[in-house]
C-alpha cells in the first residue's frame, strides 16, 4: 500500500498541490487526470519518491517494487541486440544463470572423477537453482520474447542492435523491460504515443490481467475506460477521486459540478445576507452583540471554490469553397514498392460531405495512400482522380517536428498565410492562447503539445474542403483533443483521418476505409461499430503472405524441319526429361508441404507466447514452449536449405 498524506508543494509562486492526499492499493486500477500543467507526472514522481514534497507524508510499504515509464523515455541506442538489452535490466537473475550453468560442468567433472567435494557443489547447485527459479529465471527469456512480439517485434529483430531502431520503438523496448519485471505498482505516464492500434489492442489485454497496482496518465479515453476503476482528478492544486473508468468519472464530475454550483449558489446568498447585516448594522451600539457574531460566522464558513475557469483554446475551421461531389476517386488503384505491394485492385470513392477514418495494420499502406491523394507518392496500377475545386489541407504527427525551431511563433504562422489573412494572423494566435508577447516566443522553446496548437494554426490561415489528417491528437490533452473533435464535426468540408484515437475517430468520422491483406473495403460504420464487428475478427486471422514462385521449366523450341527419327529421338527425351521434372517437382512440393506445415505452427506458437495468457502459465509449460519453438526455428531452416538445393538441381 502506497499512502499520501496532505502532500503540498509550490513550484515558485504557482501552487502545483494543496493538501492531497489518497491510499493507492496493491490491485487498484487508477488514471490521473487534468488540464496540462496540473501535476500529473509531477504526483507520479512523488509517489516514486523521486520529487520530494514542500510538506506532508509519503508512506510505502515495506519491500514493494514500483516501475516507471516516463512520457517519451527510450532505451539508449546502442549495439546490444534487442533481447539483450530487454534482458539486461534482470543481470543479478541472469548472473545466477551463469553460475549454474558454470557449477554443471564443475559437477560433471567432480562426478567423473568420484571427488568427495561433489555433495557440497551439488548442495550449492540447488541452493542457486532455487533462487533461481523463484526469481522466474527459467521464464525469463520466454516472458520478454512474447512481450516483445506483443508489443510489435518480430523474431528478426530480437538479434538487431538497439541503435537500428527509431525512438518510438525504443520507447516499446523500456515498456517491455517494465512489463518483464512485473513490478508491484507499474507507473505509465502516456504509455499508448507512438503505438499503432493492434500494439494498442495487445497491451490493453496484457494490462487487464496484470497482477499488481496500474497507475497511469493518458490522453486515450478509450483505452482509459477499458482498464480504469478510480480516477483522481487535478485542479487548483486539490485532488478529487471518482469511481468508476473515465466515461463514469465525467458523468459523475458533470453531476458533481451542477451539485456544487447549488451549493456555491446557496453559500453566496448567505454571505451576502450575513455582510448585508454585517455594513448595516456596524456601527450601531445596539447591534453590537449580532455584529460581531455574523463577523464571527461568515470567518469560520469554509469557502466553496469552484474549478478554474481559467482560458481554453477555441477555434473553428473556415467555411470550406463548395468542391465538387466527387472529392477523391479510384479505380482498380494498387500500389506496389517492388515486389511488396500494399494494395491491389481496390475502388475508393470520398464524396463531399464524407468524413472518413483510415484503417489498417502498420505498413498496410494507410499514410502511402495519403500521400498518393496529396500527389506525392506514384500510383502504380490503376487510376486516382481527385475532384473539381477541391482544395486540400493536410495535418500530420511529423509537422510537429518539421517546425522551424529558430522562427517565432507569430513568423511562423505568417510563413504560412495569404496576404488576405495576415492582420488576423494575431487574432487567431489568440484563440490558441498565445497573446500579448507570447508571440514572440521562439518555437524551439515551446511544449510538445504548444508545437501542436502552431501546426494546427497553420493549418486554419487558409481556406480548405478537404482536410487530411494524421494522428492529429498526437501531443494534444483531453481538453484540446476534444475542441479539435468540436471544430471537425462543425467543419462542413470532407476529412480523411487517420489515428489510432479510437473514440475520436467514432465522434467525427461517418465511414471507414479498411486496408488489410491488399485488399480496401469500405463501411458505413461508426468507428467503434467497425473496431468490434470487423477490426478485432480480421487481425486475429494470420495476414496473407506471398506464396513462394515455383520454378518453372520452359522448354526451349527448336527452328527448323525435323526428320521422324529426329522426332522419336527428341520425344524420347523429353519423356525422360519431363518424368525427372516430374520427380523433382514432387519432392519440392513435398519439402513445401513440410514449410507451410512448420510455418503455420511457428505463427500459431507465437500468437500464443503473445496472448496475455501465456506469462501466467507454469514455469515447465513455459520451458516446453520456448524449446517447441527453438526447434521449429532450426526445423524451418533446415527445410528451406533443402528446398533451394532441390530448386537449383532442377533439370533445365
């Protein structure tokens, strides 16, 4: 049990807690919630004993392990393979390892030697092997491989170096690391950035079932309602606790909120009774008496304060030039990299008035479509036309970074504008909350979710009918999140959105375009009708994979007049020929059969070494497992080594 007691705590003159207090226990499920710069990450820190508090009590058990995942933290870059450096955070676990394995050889000399010391190093063998064992040692290295592959890594990538992965996947190994070590309260502070939607999917399995305190801080409602029993809730530096997930936590803060505004209601009309008699009567003798009590009564009445009215962003997108009906349309449209194609023989039709959502695994060609509507990306089979008058604006994730960060606010909004537009370039900074001075900040010195409020202003200097956008919630909180979600359901163009929000995306968009296995189909579904009735059943199936090309023999012709002895002596030939074509082919189809055969186990073993079922199965279950696996790994090699020598034997 984790025990805050009146914890206060000033960060110069701005107050970040006033008295909180709350008791987190050893299986509680917990989001904390708030505005932006209300001291989310900041209560996590303290409850992790890492920022100490101006006044008041931190109590932790004895003997509990607390883990933490900063916003954005990453495992360093480095030429450790991706298993190992996952593993590593278990050294004085894999030290133990070492050692055993060390003592068998020592036992097997010892034994064949028939030395006396054999009982003591024996003795010593399973004192080790129990602590060993007792620390999940032996299902260790089968624990991190299905959480790795849970989380999006391939079998491949278990040997690569840390340093040939980007920061979002380094961000995925130091969850794995976490997850591996199952400490007693796991701290996630926006653990869903940079996650795809099936990852998204995986790790809100793995977190249902996971057997100690979640404690976590995300912009994701959806994933929050899915695993969340209590919410505490950050404002004006007093903490607030609601039971229930987040859908219940606002239903009951909106009740909360129309409770206290009647009592605030009441409170005030007292007050101004109590002073209405305190200024009349103060300074007659007769009254004296009654005087000072109300003095005395109005002091000891506890003040109801309300939450902040502090200022929100507002804005709303132009009115959108009439475009015409057809915004976006393709024919028998493929896209193919080489030999990987994404997509093939697909139609897609964007109407005006269409608002769209973009679905599909990572790499299933969402963002290259995109591009291909915006122009900057080839189709390769196919037609794409896009519509008359249409007028195309486009918000991504990577505008955020592609921001100068050298120019100020205010020039680089200007960058961006009409002549038309520029003298109410300032008035619409405003609506973001950069005022007075603040224009002239630099945007290098900005917040992540400060550079998105800039990108976003771009994106409204100038007139648009369709608007692209992907991950446009990235670095966005709640609030703001939810007043992009209003300007988009009021803006009165066409959307194509792409995001992993799955709740945003069912409050704005009135169509999904699914891309899975090459193929693109189109529902008339809200989003969360599509993530149930479709998304879940299709990623379950195994993707579609390229079959392999069998070699084929083209029998060479030969010009010219043929006497019938040349003929019988050719055909002869060719029988032979074919019979030993006939052979090899057979016993490449066989070794074939035997790789499908592999294969298929190899993908049904790792969807079940991914499933958040498997770390709770027995330590021999574990081991059998990961053996089963090794086995088919060196199974599979073996058969295709002999698939391309039966292949290049092929006779001509």
């Amino acid at each position: 049990m984790i025990t805050l007691s009146g914890i206060k705590l000033q960060f110069h003159h701005q107050v970040v807690f006033d008295g909180v207090s709350t008791q987190i226990n050893v299986k509680d499920r917990i989001a904390i919630v708030g505005a932006n710069g209300r001291g989310k990450s900041t209560l996590m820190k303290i409850i992790l004993g890492e920022v100490q508090p101006d006044s008041g009590e931190v109590h932790r058990a004895k003997n509990i392990e607390l883990g933490y995942l900063a916003q954005d933290f990453s495992v360093e870059a480095g030429d450790r393979s991706l298993l190992d450096s996952v593993l590593d955070a278990f050294q004085s676990v894999l030290s133990i390892e070492g050692q055993l394995r060390e003592l068998e050889h020592e036992i097997a000399r010892l034994s064949a030697a028939g030395d006396p010391d054999l009982d003591d190093v024996l003795h010593h063998y399973g004192t080790l092997q129990q602590r060993f064992e007792q620390s999940d040692g032996f299902t260790l290295k089968s624990r991190a491989e299905s959480i790795l592959m849970g989380l999006g890594f391939s079998v491949a990538d278990f040997s690569r170096p840390v340093r040939e992965f980007s920061g979002g996947w380094r961000m995925r190994m130091a969850m794995a690391r976490l997850l591996c070590a199952e400490p007693d309260y796991l701290l996630l502070d926006e653990p869903t950035n940079h996650l795809d939607l099936e990852t998204l999917d995986w790790l809100e399995n793995h977190l249902k079932s996971y057997s100690g305190a979640l404690i976590l801080v995300s912009h994701d409602r959806t994933f929050l309602d899915a695993i969340v029993g209590r919410v505490l809730e950050l404002d004006n530096g007093k903490l607030t606790e609601y039971a229930g997930n987040y859908t219940a936590y606002e239903a009951q803060k909106v009740a909360r909120e129309e409770q206290l505004m009647a009592q605030y209601a009441n409170q005030q009309r007292q007050l101004a009774q109590l002073n209405r008699f305190i200024e009349r009567f103060r300074f007659k003798a007769s009254k004296a008496r009654q005087v000072q009590s109300r003095i005395k009564q109005v002091e000891k009445i506890d003040k109801i304060q309300l939450a902040s009215g502090e200022k929100r962003i507002h804005f709303e997108f132009p009115e959108a030039p009439r475009s015409g009906r057809t915004v976006v349309e393709g024919k028998h449209l493929g896209k193919r990299f080489g030999s990987n194609c994404l997509f093939e023989n697909a139609d897609l039709m964007v109407e005006r008035g269409d608002r769209v959502a973009l679905a599909g695994l990572n790499g299933s060609g969402k963002s290259t479509l995109v591009k291909m509507i915006l122009g900057r990306e080839t189709v390769t089979e196919g037609e794409l036309k896009i519509g008359s008058q249409v007028k195309v604006g486009f918000y991504a994730q990577h505008q955020v970074e592609e921001l100068n960060l050298r120019n100020t606010i205010i020039d680089e909004v200007l960058a961006e504008s009409p002549a038309a537009f520029r003298p109410k370039v300032r008035n619409l900074l405003g609506c973001f909350l950069f005022e007075g001075d603040d224009v002239f900040k630099n945007i290098g010195v900005l917040s992540g979710g400060e550079k998105a409020r800039v990108a976003l202003a771009k994106l409204l200097v100038n007139q648009h009918n369709l608007i692209i956008m992907d991950e446009p919630t990235n670095h966005l909180d709640m609030e703001s999140k939810e007043l992009l979600m209003e300007a988009l359901q009021d803006f009165d163009g066409t959307l194509i959105i792409i995001s992993h929000d799955r709740y945003f995306l069912d409050q704005v968009c009135n169509k999904v375009v699914f891309i899975h296995n090459k193929v693109m189909k189109t529902y008339m579904d809200g989003y969360l009708d599509f993530y149930e009735r479709v998304w879940k059943p299709a990623i379950s199936q195994p993707v579609e994979k390229t079959a392999r090309e069998e070699k084929v023999v083209s029998p060479s012709t030969t010009a010219g007049y043929k006497t019938k002895e040349q003929k019988r002596l050719e055909a002869e030939e060719r029988a032979k020929r074919s019979a030993g074509e006939r052979g090899h082919r057979e016993a490449i189809r066989k070794v074939e059969v035997q790789i499908e055969k592999a294969e298929k186990q190899m993908k049904e073993l790792e969807a079940e070494m991914a499933s958040p079922g498997f770390t709770k199965k027995t330590t021999r279950e574990m081991m059998d497992h990961s053996k089963q696996y090794d086995d088919l790994q060196k199974t599979i090699a073996r058969l295709y080594v002999d698939w391309e020598k039966l292949s290049a034997s092929m006779p001509d």
